[in-house]
C-alpha cells in the first residue's frame, strides 16, 4: 500500500516547514473532534492540555506523534514518556496501530522489547519514536528530540520535566506536548498556567470530558451523582483542585517542623482521612508544637490492612489520640476501630449532616 501524500525531495526539504497534516488525518482515517482539531492546529512550543478522563488524549496524542514522524527531515527522534512503561505504552501501542494499519510500507523498524518506532519519513529521512518511563529519570538523558509528549504529566515530579526532558529540546528547538487530568496544582498547574497568560511559547487547553461529543451525557452526569464532588471536578471536569482528595485539606502548606521520629515520653496527636477506592487515605501525626512530624498516605487498601497499619503508626508515636473522619464511608472504620489500643475522636465533615461523638482516649 501507497500513501497519497508526496514525497519531498532533498532540494524542496528546506521549504516545507511543516506537514499538512490534516491531510494525513484524513488519509489516516482520523477524525478529530473540535476540541482535538483545535490542539493539532496550535503552533506553540509548549502545548499543555489538562482533560477529563475519555476525552480522547492519547488518540490525540498519538496521531500528532505520526505526524510529527512523517515530516521531512534527514532524521527525527521523539519521545513518548509517563510516570511507567505501562502508561507510556498507551499512546505508544496507539501510534503503532495507526502506522501497522495505515503507513506499514513506512516501516523500517518495530522494536516492541525497545519500546521502538522507526518509519520513512516524507523527505525520504528516518524518523524514530520511542515510549520512556519516567519512573527511571537516568534513561531519559541523552540526544536531543525534536518532540516529546508527556502524557499523565500531573503525576510526573517537577525536577524530571526540568532537569530531565525539557533539555533534549534546546539544541533542535523541539516541541513539547504536555497532556494529563489534573492532579492538584503541581508543576503541571504550572505550565498549564502560562500557556493562559502571555507567554507566546505556551498554549494550554481545559476540556471536561462532557466536550467529546462521541460520549454519552447521561452516563457522565450519572458518574456526577455517584462521586464525590471533589473527585468529579478534577477527573471529569479537569479542573486543578487544592490537595485534591482529603478532607485535612492544605496540611502540606500549613507544616511548620521537619518529620521526625517519636520521642519519649511526648504526646502525639493524629488526623485520619478514609479512603477506599477513589481517594487517599491520609494519616497526619502532630506534636504540641503543632509540628507535622509524620505523614503516611495510601490508596486501594482493604479496610483491615488501612486499620492495622494505621494503628502500628500512632502505636509508634506513644499511642496518639487520633481525630477520624466519620461520614460516609469512613464511619464502619470508625467503628471497628477499639478504644483502647487506637484511641480515638470521631467526627463529621462539616459538608455532611453528621453527628460528633467522643470516644475515651487510652
């Protein structure tokens, strides 16, 4: 199979500035929505892109990383990096579909151990893509990229976009495209931030997963009425909330001390924010300085697990009285929780009706 697009020779290399690349869609069989369209058309450096969840990023993603591939060039080198292998893979697997199903006489290599793309590009160069995992910050050092899509960019630590990837840009003056539901207001908020102000080199987008019109509003406002509000404004709505997730809310910014081990003879005092599925649970250990001295925080545990190791922690720090978090489905916790070796308070959100009982601290 032949594509229809022409081949540019070496000479006409150095006039085409970029592909045309909704005539590859096209070709590709892709039709993005408005909302992609408007991203694929942006010219900035720094495209940052905070989405709701089945927004249609890493089809986005993946069709602007072809794209990039195909344009002329004696040779071109883009990355596909996340916070793991398995999420790079998302968008990585993408680009090889699209490719195996559509560009296959373009191949030149697959490499699936490597995580390795390379295709003829349309100047007759060869141009590589290869999926990075972040959770190893010494693989992403190396050669410089003319792109790179970072994609879950909220979950990423800031030092590995500065000290990491955005320095394979600089020599080739690469362009980087910055994708991920929010995730409190991290480095990402950041970015996303001066792509809405005046910095010409960024552009950013927020598109609420409602803006695809392929999805069903029903099944979404559905997910509305089951989720916590919180939990619906940042995966759905895309928008960066505040310590999102915990209802001890801004602790990080309000920690006067360093953490520290107990010592004895001291009293410790303990908030409990309970979690299942959706969010984190969160135990925070104080002294009477009002020092954070001890954080731990967790995710999909079983409620026997959560208590146990909730109860070896204020056990380590002389037995602390801890203030737990009662309504909704942190309550049952509350409750198998004994008063004697876990001492403890409970209270109600003040966003619920709940009630405020005691319980004897040992």
């Amino acid at each position: 199979m032949s594509d229809s697009l022409p081949e540019v020779t070496p000479k006409a290399k150095r006039k085409v500035a970029r592909l045309d690349k909704e005539a590859l869609f096209r070709l590709l069989q892709y039709e993005p929505t408005p909302g992609q369209l408007e991203v694929h058309r942006s010219r900035a450096q720094r495209r940052v892109l905070a989405c709701g969840v089945r927004w249609g990023k890493s089809t986005l993603a993946a069709h602007e990383a072809v794209a990039a591939a195909l344009a002329p060039a004696d040779r071109g080198i883009g990355w596909v990096v996340a916070p793991t292998y398995d999420l790079a893979r998302r968008v990585f697997d993408a680009i090889v579909a699209v490719v195996t199903k559509h560009l296959a006489h373009r191949i030149v290599a697959l490499r699936e151990h490597e995580h390795r793309l390379i295709v003829r590009n349309m100047g007759g160069g060869v141009s590589e893509i290869r999926a990075k995992s972040a959770d190893s910050p010494v693989s992403l050092l190396g050669e410089g990229l003319d792109f790179v899509i970072v994609d879950e960019a909220s979950r990423l630590k800031a030092e590995i976009w500065s000290s990491y990837i955005s320095q394979r840009l600089i020599d080739k003056k690469g362009w980087a495209l910055l994708i991920s539901t929010p995730r409190g207001k991290s480095w990402f908020y950041e970015m996303w931030k001066r792509g809405m102000g005046g910095d010409r080199d960024y552009q950013s987008w927020n598109a609420p997963t409602w803006s695809n019109p392929l999805l069903d509003a029903s099944v979404i406002e559905a997910e509305r009425a089951r989720l916590p509000d919180r939990v619906f404004l940042q995966e759905y709505a895309a928008q960066f909330i505040e310590n999102a997730g915990s209802v001890f809310r801004y602790v990080r910014d309000a920690a006067t001390g360093t953490l520290q081990d107990p010592i004895v003879g001291t009293r410790y005092f303990a908030g409990l924010d309970l979690a299942k599925t959706e969010d984190y649970t969160v135990l925070a250990v104080l002294n009477r300085q009002h020092e954070v001295v001890f954080v731990d925080r967790f995710h999909r545990l079983d409620w026997g697990v959560q208590i146990e190791r909730v109860r070896a922690a204020l056990g380590r720090y002389n037995n602390a009285t801890v203030l737990v978090d009662s309504t909704g489905k942190g309550e049952p916790v509350y409750e198998a929780l004994p008063p004697e070796p876990l001492p403890g308070t409970e209270y109600a959100d003040d966003t619920d009706d709940g009630k405020s009982d005691e319980r004897k601290s040992a």
